[in-house]
C-alpha cells in the first residue's frame, strides 16, 4: 500500500507526449482542422486583447442611435449609441470561458464516471448505464427553461448545471472505450501489480483517453455554446456582454427590419458560427487522429 | 424459438421504457414538491400576501390547481401524482384558470408537429437523396462543397439559420423594390382574421406562416443527413459483399437496394426515429422567433409567468414523446435488422 503510487508504467510515460504529438500532426495536416485552429486563436487573441485596444463604451450617446457603419463605427452602433464592433471584440470572453467551465466540469465527471463504471462493472455499471438512459432522454434545453423558474441562473451557475447535465453521453463513448482498452495488456498488468481502480483509472486509463477527451472537449464547448446562446436569447438569462446578448438586444430592437443597422445583428451571429465552425473543424481533427479507422 | 427471442427483446425494451417514463415523473414530482422554495409553497405564500387570505385556503387553492391533497403524507400524495400522469390529468393552468393542462397542449401540440414534423420529414428525404448521391460521387469536384456545407448547416445553431433566412426572405429588397416574402405579416400560426377550417383558403394561410419555420427546421437537419447517408453508404460500398454482389452480375438496383440500401438504412432510420421524438421539444426558440403558437412558445410563457402545472405537463409530455420515440426506433431496429432474430441482441443491446 506504501508506494503504490510511484510505480511508473509503461502506458502513463508516453501517454501524454503521444497524445499532443498527434494533435499537432492532426491539426497541421488537415485543411478544415487548420483553419479551424487558426481561427480559434484568433477568437482567443482578439478575447484577451480587447479590453485595452478596444474598451467597450460605457456610456450611451443618444445622438448616435442606430448608425450604420462609419469611419468612427466601423460597424455602426447600437440601439443606445455604443460602437458594435468593440461589443463585438469584447464578446467572446465571457463566451469561451462559459464553454471551457462547462465543458471541464462535463469531463470531469463524463471520464470519472465512465472508467470507474467500466472497471467495476457488474451490477454497478447496469445501473449507472440505465440512469444514463434515462438522463438522455430528458430533452436538454425545456429542462433548462423549467430549471430557470425554480433557480435564478447566472452565467457561471449555468455553466456548472450544464456541465453537470452534460455527463450521460460522454459517459457512454468513454465507458465504450475504456471496456476495449480493459482488455489491453497493460491494463491487465496493472491489474495484477494489484494498484487500487482509482490508481488505474487515473494514471493507466485517462493518459490514454486524451484523444477522445479533447475531441469530446471541443463538442461540449459547442453545445454549451449552443444552449447558452438560446437561453440568453429566449431570455431567460440575465444579460452580461456576450454576442448571444447583442443577438437578443438586436432582436428585441427590432433590428432585423432595418437594413441600415443590420451589422447589429449579422456581426454576433456571424462570430457564434465562426467560433462553433472553429470548435467543429478542430474537433474533427482530432478525430481523425483517434479514430484511425475513420482516415481515408 | 427466434420468434421467443425477438419477444423477450421487446418485452425488455418495453420494460425499460415503462422504468424511465417512471423516472422521469418521479424527478419532476420531486423537484415540483420537495426543493426548497418549491412552486407549491411558493404559490401558497403569494396567495396570503397579495389577497389576504388564511394559509388554510390558499393551501386549499393550491392543492386544487396542482390537483394534490397536500395534507395526505408524502408517499400517497406520489402515488397520487402518478395516478393523475397515468391519466394525462396535470392540473389546472394557473395563467388562465379554469382550463385544464391538457386542454392547452393539445391545441398547441397540432402545431409544432407540423412544423417541426415537416421539417424533419422533408430534410431526411432530400438529405438522403443527397447523401446517397454524394456516396457515388465521392472522386467529383463538387463532392467537398457539398459535404462542407453538410458539415456547416449541421453545426451552427438553429436560430442563426433562422435569422439568416429573415435576412434572405422578409429584409433585403434583392430588386430594390420589395422583399421576398411579406415577412411583418407571417408571424403567428395564421392571419388574425382567418377562421380555421379545412377551406383552401385557411390551409394556404397556415402554410404561408409555416414555411420559414418549416424550412429552417430543414435546414438544420438537412445536413445530418446527407452525412449520415453518406457515411453509411460508403462503407457499405467497399465491403465484401457488395463486390461480391457485383461480381455475381447483379443488376446495379438489385445491389444499390436489397445490398447497400438496406444496411445503409440500418442506422438511419434509429436515428429518425430518435429525433422524431425531439420533435415536440425541440422547437422552443424558432416558435419565439417567428410568435409562432406551438408548444416550445407555451413552455416559455408557462416559465415567465411561472406558471408550474403548465411547465409540469408540457416538460412530461416532452420527455414521454423521446422515451417512446427511442422505444420504437429499438423496435423497428428489430424488425430490420435480421441478426437481432438470430439473438444477439440480448447481449449488445444497449
């Protein structure tokens, strides 16, 4: 029991190497993937530098409502006169902080419950299969609405909700993939070194499941976009600064029956597909690398 | 005996559907009467501070409106609880009393599988069709566009495409003149001074204010489709016994149907079954959208008028339509698949 925890085995060693070595190899010998990653900095780059190349506009210029695009707004402005194009700058912040909280917290609790299901397994992994079932067919966003009028949602509350309402299908692809990879040498080994199912599933399991974790890492931050997104726009959430919120501003304005603002509502829409686009194609991409069967 | 397995298969999945159906309202009973702050105390308490009245009545009204006998103990107020589920009973709505829960979902339901059930249908028709195509023309120039934009109109939330197309129909005067479409005018389910009936006239109207949330619902399966098919022929192109099939002399149709198309099918028609059942739920913000008076748009009210019964009925209406909608794709996977009779199915079932 003592020094359990020092043994080093094979898998763990080269687990993690192996796994960014692929990625880079996925990223920069796939077009779509490429692009797809280029523009994910880009969204990252312009998130973190915003607030000092283009600081929002606190106050509202009633002079300037509903402008179309300008030399001074290069986008126009918005219903209570701020410049869209720095709201645009400033909106993905929160956006991808949202989705990478959700997402963590969805992987966590997907690998975690998945491994240790299919290392028990028995009687154990039946129930934890079924529940997983049934979790999966409570339709995901009516069941954020009803939890809306029971809880007031903030935006880092919902994250965690949404993280925790994500675990059932991730649950089923890891649990799929950790029953193929129980059957593996190593695994058996560390089976009869006699190490504990946490030290297994930890440092023998997970190493070799960072494909499949960044691959599912990049759909829940997509689909917690997604749901986000709606929320804010049926609105149910409270409104931060986000593109969702200038979406549902836009809209509430009326935007869309005006063609000389129209840049109000195409620019946050067309940043949430560029950022979904990008998640898609990166995601893919590393698909590819832990799916061989898939590659052409 | 292959009969008796195929059965007992059944018999399962039945089982297994009645359990989660039981789950689910079992959630939704405890999270409606057991949470902290719960709607019931909630709505007792409102009741006592805006009208003045005692606790004893408002308990009184409350247990009328949610139809639950609040002094009984907990275990027989569930019980009752499912009794009333059993019988589609979810109580009175407390936005407009006097009208029962199931009185309103079954005026809104007619409307949101229409649109949401168009859509759906018309997008796995031509998607597959494009899919298949697309399978047989894997080495063409246009094959990447068109499974690019598969891949795009498949990611992008359903709203944005929703939005473009009010950009497309109802905003830009392509001709400088006018819009496409009169879209001020195609809001709601159908013109206000329309008498609904079965004339040409109100069937027109209503498909006039249907077709852009019918065509955005498309749109947003479309390309799940085309790549489903696509995929799932393709792999049965290279397989053995395709080749095999081929090299028998079989006619091209005998191989592309009784071959490819039936293997191909396999998982194509569990997946329209699966989303057949998130028809009813999925439709909550296009229905905001376009005021359109389905039963996504009625969720929401229920929520912003915190009107509990409502959300109660029409969430368990939602969850029971995708358990009963996944129970038969697990049933027609059945009947389709030949290796299901031959028994496996017990073990890999999932």
């Amino acid at each position: 029991m003592e020094n359990k925890s020092t043994y080093v085995t094979l898998s763990q060693s080269s687990g993690m190497k192996k796994f960014l070595h692929n990625s880079w190899f996925a990223i920069t010998h796939d077009k779509a993937g490429m692009v797809g990653f280029c523009l994910l900095i880009l969204i990252i780059v312009m998130s973190v530098t915003a607030p000092v190349v283009f600081p929002l506009d606190v106050e509202s210029d009633p002079s300037q409502i509903l402008t179309a695009p300008s030399a001074q707004h290069i986008l126009g402005t918005d219903h209570l006169g701020r410049d869209i194009w720095a709201q645009i700058a400033n909106g993905g912040r929160e956006l991808l902080l949202f989705a990478a909280l959700a997402a963590i917290i969805g992987i966590a609790l997907g690998v975690t419950l998945g491994a240790f299901s299919a290392i028990i397994g028995g009687r154990f992994d039946s129930v934890m299969l079924f529940l997983a079932d049934v979790w999966l067919s409570i339709p995901r966003i009516p069941l954020l609405v009803v939890l809306s009028g029971f809880f007031s949602l903030t935006s880092m509350k919902l994250a965690i909700v949404l993280g925790i309402l994500s675990w059932a299908g991730l649950y089923r692809t890891i649990r799929a993939e950790v029953l193929s990879l129980k059957e593996r040498d190593f695994i058996e080994a560390a089976f009869m070194q006699n190490l504990t199912k946490t030290h297994i599933v930890f440092k023998e399991i997970t190493p070799n499941l960072m494909g499949f974790i960044a691959v599912n890492f990049s759909l829940l931050m997509r689909s917690s976009i997604y749901s986000q997104v709606s929320l804010v726009f049926m609105g149910i959430l409270p409104l931060e600064q986000n593109w969702g919120v200038m979406i549902n501003q836009a809209w509430t304005q009326g935007v869309v029956y005006n063609p000389k603002c129209i840049w109000f509502i195409l620019a946050p829409t067309i940043m949430i597909c560029l950022l979904i686009i990008s998640l898609v194609w990166v995601g893919k991409a590393l698909e590819d690398v832990c799916n061989p069967s898939l590659r052409k | 005996m292959k009969n008796l397995s195929v059965l007992t298969y059944l018999l399962k999945k039945l089982l297994r559907m009645v359990l989660t159906i039981l789950l689910v309202t079992t959630i939704i009973f405890f999270l409606i009467r057991l949470m902290p702050s719960n709607p019931i105390d909630r709505y007792i308490e409102d009741q006592m501070v805006q009208y003045g009245i005692s606790y004893a009545e408002a308990k009184n009204r409350a247990a009328t409106l949610f139809s639950m006998d609040l002094d009984q103990p907990m275990y027989q107020q569930y019980f009752a609880y499912l009794g009333n589920v059993l019988r589609l009973d979810f109580g009175d709505s407390l936005l407009s009393p006097g009208v029962s829960v199931m009185e309103i979902i079954a005026t809104r339901l007619p409307w949101t599988l229409f649109t949401v059930g168009g859509g759906l249908i018309l997008s796995f028709i031509i998607g597959i069709v494009i899919g298949a195509v697309m399978a047989f023309k894997r080495d063409r120039w246009y094959e990447p566009i068109v499974t690019g934009i598969a891949s795009f109109l498949s990611a992008i939330p359903d709203f944005l495409i929703a939005i473009c197309l009010i950009l497309i129909f109802g905003v830009v005067r392509w001709n400088g003149e006018s819009t496409i479409l009169p879209i001020a005018m195609m809001r709601g389910t159908y013109s206000m001074q329309m008498k609904p009936g079965w004339n040409t006239e109100f069937v027109l109207d209503v498909l006039m204010h249907g077709m852009i949330p019918i065509l955005t619902y498309m749109l947003s399966q479309l390309g799940v489709w085309v790549l489903l098919m696509k995929t799932c022929t393709t792999s049965c192109l290279n397989t053995d016994y395709v080749t095999m099939a081929k090299i028998r002399g079989l006619s091209s149709g005998k191989v592309l149907f009784s071959y490819i198309g039936r293997n191909a099918l396999l998982p194509i028609t569990t997946e329209f079954f699966m989303r057949l059942g998130f028809i009813v739920g999925g439709a909550l913000i296009i229905e905001q959208l376009f005021v359109y008076q389905g039963i996504g748009l009625e969720l929401l009210r229920a929520t912003n008028g915190r009107d509990y019964p409502m959300m109660q009925g029409i969430f368990l209406v939602m969850s029971i339509a995708i358990v009963v909608c996944n129970f038969l794709a697990e049933v027609l996977y059945a009947v389709l698949d030949p290796r299901i009779k031959a028994g496996g199915a017990a073990k890999n079932g999932k």
